[in-house]
C-alpha cells in the first residue's frame, strides 16, 4: 500500500497545503508579526482629539463644566496644561477595534450635521490610519453653540481697571 502524504519539517504531518510559517513564531516569523502592539488608551484618545479638533467649525471640545475645569487647570503651572488634547474625548479600545465618544462645541451659524459628519470622517480616518484599530463608531454629542459676542464678553481690554 502507497502513503500519499506529504510531510513537512520531516514531522509525518499530512499539512502539504498549509503555509509553513502560519502559527511560527521566532527567527521564521516574519518580522512585522514577532511580537504584540499595545495601543494605550489615551494614545487614541489624543488622536481622535486632534482629528476633530480639525474639523472647520469646531469651537472646542468638552462639556461646559470640563472646558471650565480645563482652563483653571491650563494657568496653573504644572496644572497639566497638556489634558486639554483629550478634554471631551472617551475611548474604548479592544485589541482590534476602537469607539469614539466626544462632546464638542461648534461655531453659530455651521451646519451641525455637516460638521458631525466631518468629525467622524476625520476621526475615523485618523485613528485607523495611525493605528490600524477598526473605528466602529464615533459618537458626537454637540453640547454648545458658540456665539460671536461670546467671546468678546470674556475678553477685557489690556487697560481696563488700570487708573487713567
């Protein structure tokens, strides 16, 4: 009787049509596979910050008590000036997929939903590219409209409560 198996490695296994670096690790592996990547929350979260920060007609991100709690912390020094990139963003990041939360203010008179529309492109777009995470879905909540006169209204003329 005639055995049509062929063996690979010498093993006697009958696995001819299975690549023999599949499941390999070490020296036969190629190199891009050694290993695993880890990918922090915050690293996402930052991304999706500065992805929708782009976006024309984003004022700022954040609820109104977190952008406040932000600003105080901004002056202080050593306050950790550098949170406000992940102010209004939440992520959820499994080993292949992420989720995207973030609270926004947009600028009057833009299209609320053209600009959400905007932000998950861009969001998506970045964090896949940087990452190579599946984005499954990216929520925008708008929590404000910023008014032209709103900012007028917080800034104070260099000269003011100065004696003339």
């Amino acid at each position: 009787m005639t055995d049509n198996t062929t063996s690979v490695g010498g093993g006697g296994r009958a696995d001819a049509g299975v690549s023999a670096l599949k499941g390999r690790t070490g020296a036969g592996a190629p190199a891009e596979t050694r290993g695993k990547t880890t990918i922090a929350d915050g690293v996402v979260a930052k991304i999706a910050g500065m992805a929708a920060r782009e976006v024309p007609g984003i004022h700022s991100l954040g609820a109104g008590m977190a952008r406040a709690f932000g600003a105080m912390r901004e002056r202080v020094p050593g306050g950790g000036g550098g949170g406000g990139v992940t102010r209004g963003v939440k992520v959820e990041v499994g080993e292949r997929q992420a989720a995207v939360d973030l609270d926004v203010v947009v600028d009057y008179g833009v299209s609320i939903v053209d600009v959400a529309g905007g932000v998950r492109t861009n969001v998506i777009s970045a964090v896949e590219r940087m990452t190579g995470l599946e984005v499954v879905e990216v929520n925008v909540v708008v929590d404000d409209v910023d008014l032209p006169d709103d900012e007028e209204e917080g800034q104070t003329e260099p000269d003011e409560g100065r004696v003339r």
